[in-house]
C-alpha cells in the first residue's frame, strides 16, 4: 500500500474529528500531499470506520484517481487549489459550529484581529464568498483566500487550514475554530476590542519558530 503512513495518520485524525467539534455527520476531509501523491479522505464515509486502507490516493495536481477503493472527497478541487496556492503538506477542511456561524455573518469579510493567535494565520483570517461546495469557483475562492495565510473561512460553509504537516494543520483548525468562538462570545456583550494590525505582526515575530519537541529518547 502506497504512502502508507500518510494513510495511517488521516485514518487517525479522522477518528478524533467529531469528538473534537470540527465536522457534523460525514463533513468535512482531510488531505496529505507527498512529492506527487495527495492522501485523501474518501466521500460520504463515516469517520468512525475509516482505516488507512480506504483512504484514497489521487495524483498531484490532477487528482486523478491512483488508489481509490472509494470516490474521494467531493471537495477534492478545494484541497488541491489550497496545497497549490500555499505550497502546504496537509489541508483540513472543517464544518465546525463556531467557524461556519463566524462565515455566516452578513458583511464580514474576514475575522478582526480579536486575538494574538491570528499572528499564526499570516494576518486576519479572510470569509470567502459562498460557492457551492466540490465547484471550481469554491477552490479558486479558497485559493485567493489563503494568499499570505495559513487559513480562512468558507462563506456559509466552514473553514480550511493549511500546514506543514497533518499535525499542524489539524491544530490550526482547532485554534481556528477557538478563535472564532471567542469573537462569537465577546461580540455577545458589545463591540469586541481588536487588537491593531502592528501588533499582530510583532507577534508573528516573536512565535517564529516558536515551539518545542521532547529530547529523543536514548535506549540502553
């Protein structure tokens, strides 16, 4: 089986997606490209029997199918237009509550500045305008959206993040979707105090490279 532990690692992030709050039902997919080669989930399957072997293969940038026991993402044009447009290793695409209901908001066009972790976006997180989803027109939304960033919001829809790895992009849609609900709550009690621009950039300074990995173990 072909990019085996990128498989393994889709299969296992998507058993934690519901339980994290960030699909309803069978929403949502997750995506790892490697050299010309994107891991993807499969359409319409329930996260809970996902294993590694059901997981599709497609071509890079194509997406013609390689491997594929099953028809891969309808959103699959959205993956391979933010791996393009970003140069990313991993895609993750989320119908979480708190991030659609941010998108859904009539004339925002981008999350304020209502916490410091934005500076892990590139800047305020842009709300594309609604397309419908698995179209072209989504993709190159997506694609414009996530110029200079490492996420955005789907108008009416969700959100997508970028990293370098599964990881990284699974923690940004988490952080992501925090950050939108703690703009939902403060906007509850008035106008939410925004942090300016100039501050974010220091910020994004300060966290490069920010972040650290336990020593390897030594065997004896």
């Amino acid at each position: 089986m072909r990019l085996r532990q990128a498989r393994e690692e889709i299969a296992r992030y998507c058993h934690r997606f519901r339980a994290d709050g960030l699909v309803v039902g069978t929403a949502g997919n997750l995506s790892i490209r490697v050299g010309d080669l994107v891991a993807i989930t499969p359409s319409g399957l329930d996260y809970d029997a996902m294993t590694p072997e059901l997981v599709c293969l497609v071509g890079y940038p194509d997406g013609e199918p390689v491997e594929a026991p099953l028809a891969p993402a309808s959103e699959l044009p959205l993956h391979l237009a933010a791996l393009r447009a970003t140069g990313a290793a991993a895609v993750v695409h989320t119908h979480s509550t708190a991030a659609t209901a941010v998108a859904s908001v009539a004339g925002l066009v981008e999350l304020p500045n209502i916490h410091y972790y934005v500076a892990l976006f590139g800047g305020r997180v842009r709300i594309t305008e609604y397309a419908r989803f698995g179209t072209r027109e989504l993709a190159g939304t997506v694609a414009a959206a996530l110029k200079d960033r490492t996420g955005c919001l789907l108008g009416n829809h969700g959100a997508v993040a970028v990293g370098r790895d599964l990881a990284q992009a699974y923690d940004k849609a988490l952080q992501l979707e925090w950050m939108c609900e703690v703009f939902l709550r403060a906007s509850r009690y008035g106008t939410p105090r925004l942090l300016p621009d100039e501050e974010i950039a220091a910020v994004a300074r300060l966290m490069a490279g920010y972040g650290q990995r336990p020593p390897p173990t030594t065997s004896r």
